[in-house]
C-alpha cells in the first residue's frame, strides 16, 4: 500500500468565493471530515496533489497530512476535476 504525504495550509473562509480564491492563488481547495471531529478547510499544492494522483492506488493510499505541525491520517473520499483541463478542482479527505 502506498503512503503519501502532503503538506497543506489552513483556510479560514467556506464557501465557493474562498474557494476561488484559493485556486487563484494558485492552490487546490479541500476538506478533512469525519471521525465525529470539525470539518477542517485545507488547501495544497497542486504540483504534490498531481504527483500523488498519478500513484496508483491513490484512492486506497494511506494519507497523512501535516497541517500546522499535526498530521492527521486520512483517506482520499472524492477528487473533483475540471471538466476541460482536467486538472484537480477540490478533494475531500476522510478521517480513519
């Protein structure tokens, strides 16, 4: 099983206008939910996300991600694409 490993910064604003800008800002929006905890609003960096796409089993990987100096062990529930380029829009991660 593959481990992958993303270094991500915290968002403070929900909604579709924080995620706009966010990826204008050149990061990838997403979301850690579950385990009867808060959602946490994340972004990464595009270049990590693409790399870790391109793994096979990306889907089924063990996932952790280093968010102000905490990890949190998730797994990847859904990545949503753009429909012409086809690059990631905003994924959602799930607590194990």
């Amino acid at each position: 099983m593959v481990d992958i490993t993303f270094n991500a910064e915290k968002r403070e604003k929900a909604g579709k206008g924080a995620a706009r800008a966010c990826r204008r800002e050149g990061r990838v929006p997403a979301v850690i939910y579950g385990g009867k905890k808060e959602s946490v609003m994340i972004s990464l960096h595009p270049v990590e996300l693409e790399k870790a796409l391109d793994t096979v089993g990306f889907y089924d990987a063990d996932i952790e991600i280093v968010l102000d100096g905490k990890k949190h062990k998730v797994k990847c529930q859904d990545v949503q694409f753009h429909p012409v380029s086809d690059a990631p829009v905003h994924v959602d991660f799930v607590r194990k």
